[in-house]
C-alpha cells in the first residue's frame, strides 16, 4: 500500500512541485494551504510523514508542531520547509520535536531523499528490539516505554531515540555530531549541535524528578555524554 504524506504550505506552486516529486516516487499526498485546516488533517489522517512550512495563515508551523508532538501522534515524522533558514530558527523547529529541516529555494528531489530517509528511520526505530537497562533505568523500545525504578515518565520521540541510542552504548562516551547523526539524521551540522545539548538538559530534569540521588547520563567534557549511573553531588 502506498504511504500518505501531508504537506502544509500556503504556496500553492510550492504544493503542486512536491506533490509530482512525491507521487513520481510512488507516495499519495495532501495538501493544505493554511495551518489549522493543516492541523486538522494531520491529527486525523494516517500519514507517513509531514512537510510543514512554518510561516502559515491562522496557525503557524511551530504551533502545529508542538501540537502534533503533544498529541497521541507524537511519532509523526515531521520536516520542515522553511525560507527563514537562521541557525535560531532551525534550532527552534529541531527543539520543538521537528526531525528534519529544508530549507527554501530546495531540489525536490533531495527533498524527497529526505522524506524516504526520514521514513525509513522511523520504521527502523519500531522495529522489534530489546529492553535496555542501566541501573534502574529500564528502556523498552517496542512499547516506547521508559522507567525509574518501577514508576514510568514521558519522553518525547527524539528525547526516547537519544535516551536509547545512549543505553545501546552504556559506558561508551558519544560525541555530539554522533547523536545528531544517529538521531536526527544531519551528517554536517555543527552549529546546531547544541540542540542536543537541550534534548539532555530536559532528559535530566525528568529523570532527576524520579531518581534524584542518582545521576545516569554523564557529560564527557570536550567529548559529548554517556549513560552511567553515578551518584548525584
């Protein structure tokens, strides 16, 4: 069965260009030309992924992105098409939980690399796998479950990929372009590294509620982190 994408963009030429990249490629796609209608199609239809403008009439895309993320749709691919192309601003869609950044004037054809990219690593990421443990914290991946001694608490998708590409690697130190790779899918992204410095910073804080006397995910200064159990200071 063919896969269903949405794309949310107030420039019809823009729709219509990615609508015969994507189709030639053998996907079905929507459109809608303002955010809530964008909205609104997207919490109730059953897509493989969504290419979401920010700058929209009525409801913006980081609204619809925080919303989607909100919602039980939270493991909705999303990338962004952007013409605001600020490293403030790519950080602020990344933050927000969007999984991907284009930006305007773009190849359809790399766009559509992306979006194929995209999907197959959410399909990765469902796969069947293990549970993972540290200490007491127990991770199940099929399940998109996360626990502290028992008591479960809420991750986003990319915090519980980050989270889990950590404990598959428990001990061993992991740079930040590593992550940003492995999670994200940027191969050469530098200046936005930082957004994985944010995704840990409210990874902590979740965990800390729960287990405070203890501390699991270790900074390695000129490094990037590692999952360890270590007794808080």
């Amino acid at each position: 069965m063919a896969e269903r994408i949405l794309i949310v963009d107030d420039d019809e030429h823009v729709c219509e260009l990615v609508r015969i990249a994507l189709e030639a490629e053998g996907f079905i796609v929507d459109s809608s030309f303002e955010g809530a209608e964008g909205l609104d199609k997207a919490l109730n239809g059953d897509y493989a992924a969504l290419l979401l403008d920010i700058m929209l009439p009525e409801t913006d895309g980081w609204e619809i992105c925080r919303q989607i993320r909100n919602s039980s749709l939270k493991g909705l691919p999303i990338i962004m098409l952007t013409a605001r192309g600020e490293e403030v601003d790519r950080v602020l869609g990344l933050e927000l939980g969007a999984d991907d950044y284009v930006t305007k004037p773009f190849s359809p054809r790399e766009l559509v690399a992306r979006v194929k990219a995209l999907i197959r690593r959410s399909d990765d990421y469902n796969i069947t796998s293990r549970e993972l443990r540290c200490g007491d914290l127990l991770i199940d991946p099929d399940n998109h479950t996360v626990r502290i001694k028992g008591k479960e608490f809420d991750l986003t998708p990319k915090e519980m990929a980050l989270l889990a590409l950590l404990a598959r690697h428990t001990g061993n130190s992991l740079t930040r372009e590593e992550m940003l790779k492995e999670v994200w899918g940027f191969k050469d992204s530098v200046a936005i590294t930082r957004t994985v410095d944010e995704h840990i910073k409210r990874i902590r804080s979740k965990m800390s509620r729960l287990d405070p006397h203890n501390s699991y995910i270790q900074t390695v200064w000129g490094i990037g982190y590692k999952l360890e159990v270590r007794e808080s200071d």
